[in-house]
C-alpha cells in the first residue's frame, strides 16, 4: 500500500480541502500516515495570506523537498506563487483550491516520475469522501472566491472569484456530517456573507436550511465582510438565536479610520461597522465577535492608529486577530509606500496589549461564575484537558480526563482569560 504524508496549512477552507484529498486517496486505497519518515509520497496544502506564513511555505516546501520524495504541492500558492515552488522544486506536482478532485490523479502521476499541474476550476468541493481531521467537526465549505478587490489580499488572486456552491449539495454535505456524528457544522468560504449572491441567493437562505436539519449539532458561521451582511442582518439575527446555531460572529473591521478603510478597498465605513454590530449586539444577548485587524497599512498614520485602539475599546471584542502589514506580491498594497518595519512592530505590540486587556475585562464581567452546558470540541494542550464551547462560542479548559470529544456537559466558569475561560465539570 502506498503512504501519502499531508501537512495542511490555512484556514477552514484549506482544512476542508485536505480532508477531501484524503478522502478521495483513501478511497482509491492509498494509506495516509502522520509522519513523512514513512510516506511515498508528501503533499502540502500551502496558505500565503501574510508574508510569514508564505516563509513558512518555503521552509517546508524545502525541507520535504530534501527528503528526495515525489511531492505535491496544494493550497492558494500554486496558482498565485507558482514560479517560487517551481525554484524551489521544479519536479513538484502543483493543486490549486478548485482542483482538488483531481489529487488521485496528482499523485499517481508523482509516483510515476512525472510532474502534475492541475490549476484550473473542476468543479465543487463539497459532497466528496474524506477524512476528518476532528470527527466532531464538519466543515463545510459553500463557495470559492469572492466579490470584494481589497487591496491587500492575495486569496482573492488564488481563488477567484465568487462561485457559490448549489445550495441542495451544501444542505446535502451538512446531512451527511451529521450523520457521521459531527457535533458543529462551519460554514465556511473566502466571505460568507456574498455566498449566493451569483445565484440569486442569500447566505441566510442557506443557514436556514440547514438549522431545519434534524440532529444535535450547532452551526458556526464563519468569516463575513462587512459591506455583504448589512443587507440581510435582520435574517441573520433571526439564524443567531436558533437553538442551533453558535451566538458568534466573525466579522473583520481591519481598521478604525476611514481613510484607510478606503484604502484598502473595504467598501464600508466606520460607522457603518459599528451600525452593524450595535443591531447585532442588540439582536442577540452576548454575542462574540472575533475581527481582523491590519496595523502598519501604508500611510496609516498616528491619528489613524489611534482610531483602531479607539475601535478595540468601543465594540470590546471578543478576540481579535492582529496582523502586521506585510506586502503581498501583485496586490494594488504592494505597490504603495510602506511604513517603517519598528513602526508596524511597536504598533502591533500596543494593539495586541489593548485587545487582550479588553477581552480579559468582556471575559471577566460576563462569564465569570457562569454556568450551564457546553459541548466538548478539542483536545486540550495539556495531557487530560479538554476545550468546549457553549453556545456563544467561548472556549472553556476543562480540566477532567473523564470527558471526551462530542460530550455535552455542565460546566461552571471559575477564571477567566483574554481569550479563554477555565472551567470545572459539574456532576
């Protein structure tokens, strides 16, 4: 039996996308193993959304590479740094995003001692075999590409635009993660909030579809720009509340000052973000939120900055994720005048001293002492800790090798963290 060594890389959707390769190997009866010391073959599904994730790409490109297998090389980075793999290793099979269905193919070729390029859209990636990585967790990816042209983004460059998935198969492929016992089903793509809108539909047509579904399980919505949710925002509500669906949104405001907002091709405005979140805040009792943020863009300037912190402090998010501006090859960003590198550093250091100090303080005044149930999604770093969730998407250690993944249990809050909640199991 041949063995194929993955190591994945990105967001959901690259996650989603590995298991569908794994899926499809495995049903043509190739073996998939943990550790490249026993493959034939290694495969590498990349993500180059910021430049240290793309150094990291190269690392391991190169070090798999020096092992002398054949290799295939999958994700965002074929279609749009195609010529960086190809110095690093000329003979590696290259996947993109869309073309999945045709790794059988890849690696046969590879085993063979040819070079596979598939590249171009072969259809969707949804209602395929795989294998998961969390057996509780079904990812379910509902489009490729998307509708905006932010002007930082490389993923748009990879996956194209907006092509949403039929909504008969996305409903179909959620069915059957239920089925197989999954407990959370994430919808997730490049932007949610535009799915359907190619077709004539709306993300919450989707959503409500799948909260009809029979089963226990809840639904996380994944990543939503801005400027696509406040037409449906009302809908969105109404699928927030559901039994069945997480109390949590992840909604990227990048930055506090319009001008660069505008700069970066954002297509809202301050106030319209904090329009949006004050209906959902309102709509729907502790929600979380999660943003994105990108400190250091060009020409942001101190009063710019300051509108960010400003931001952090007025909405409180729940995490925030902060990324220093790094340039990305054929963006419109890359062509504009960057700021010093200790600029964009002290910047990042402060922003992420903020933001922690204000989900240490939401943690603190909101979930402390809480208790009620929560379902048991991860394994803990430590040996005998488990992570849950409760129905606002909060991760909660829990400290008790008596419980295992896809439990419900009751919990009560006992500390909290910036970014987590330690818990004890109630009997």
């Amino acid at each position: 039996m041949v063995n194929v060594y993955f190591e994945v890389y990105g967001c959901s959707s690259s996650i989603a996308e590995a298991e569908i390769m794994q899926g499809l190997l495995s049903r043509a009866g190739y073996r998939i193993v943990s550790s490249s010391r026993g493959s034939d073959v290694n495969v590498i599904v990349t993500c180059i959304v910021k430049n240290p994730t793309e150094h990291r790409m190269i690392y391991r490109i190169s070090k798999l590479t020096e092992e002398g297998k054949p290799l295939v090389v999958a994700g965002c980075m074929p279609v749009v740094e195609r010529s960086v793999i190809e110095r690093l290793n000329p003979r590696a099979s290259l996947i993109g995003p869309s073309s999945i269905s045709r790794i059988v193919d890849a690696v046969r070729i590879a085993l063979e001692g040819g070079r596979a390029v598939f590249l171009e859209r072969e259809g969707y990636n949804i209602c395929l075999p795989r294998v998961r990585r969390n057996p509780i967790v079904g990812i379910v990816e509902v489009a490729q590409g998307c509708l905006s042209a932010c002007s930082f983004c490389q993923v748009k460059l990879a996956r194209g635009r907006l092509v949403s998935y039929p909504p008969d198969m996305i409903v179909e492929e959620a069915r059957r993660a239920i089925a197989d016992g999954c407990r959370e089903i994430w919808i997730t793509s490049q932007d949610n909030a535009c799915y359907g809108l190619d077709i004539g539909l709306k993300l919450t047509d989707l959503l409500k579809r799948i909260l009809s579904l029979e089963g226990d399980f809840y639904v996380r919505i994944g990543m939503m720009n801005p400027y696509y949710v406040k037409p449906m925002i009302e809908d969105l509500i109404e699928c927030l509340t559901s039994d069945k669906c997480f109390k949590f949104i992840h909604l990227p405001v990048q930055s506090g000052s319009n001008r660069i907002l505008k700069l970066m091709r954002r297509m809202y405005t301050v106030e319209e973000y904090l329009e949006i979140v004050d209906r959902f805040r309102s709509g729907v009792d502790k929600l979380s939120i999660a943003t994105d943020i990108i400190v250091g863009f060009p020409s942001e300037s101190e009063e710019d900055f300051q509108s960010t912190i400003d931001l952090i402090r007025m909405v409180e998010f729940d995490s925030v994720n902060i990324s220093k501006f790094g340039a990305r090859p054929m963006t419109e960003a890359a062509r504009m005048k960057p700021l010093p590198s200790k600029v964009i550093d002290e910047r990042s250091r402060i922003a992420s001293d903020i933001a922690r100090e204000v989900a240490l303080s939401r943690n603190r005044r909101l979930w402390m002492g809480w208790s009620g149930e929560v379902i048991v999604d991860e394994e803990g770093l430590k040996p005998g800790s488990m992570i849950a969730r409760n129905a606002w998407y909060k991760p909660i250690v829990l400290k008790d090798d008596s419980i295992k993944l896809g439990d419900r249990v009751r919990v009560r809050v006992v500390e909290a963290y910036p970014y987590h909640l330690l818990g004890e199991v109630l009997s």
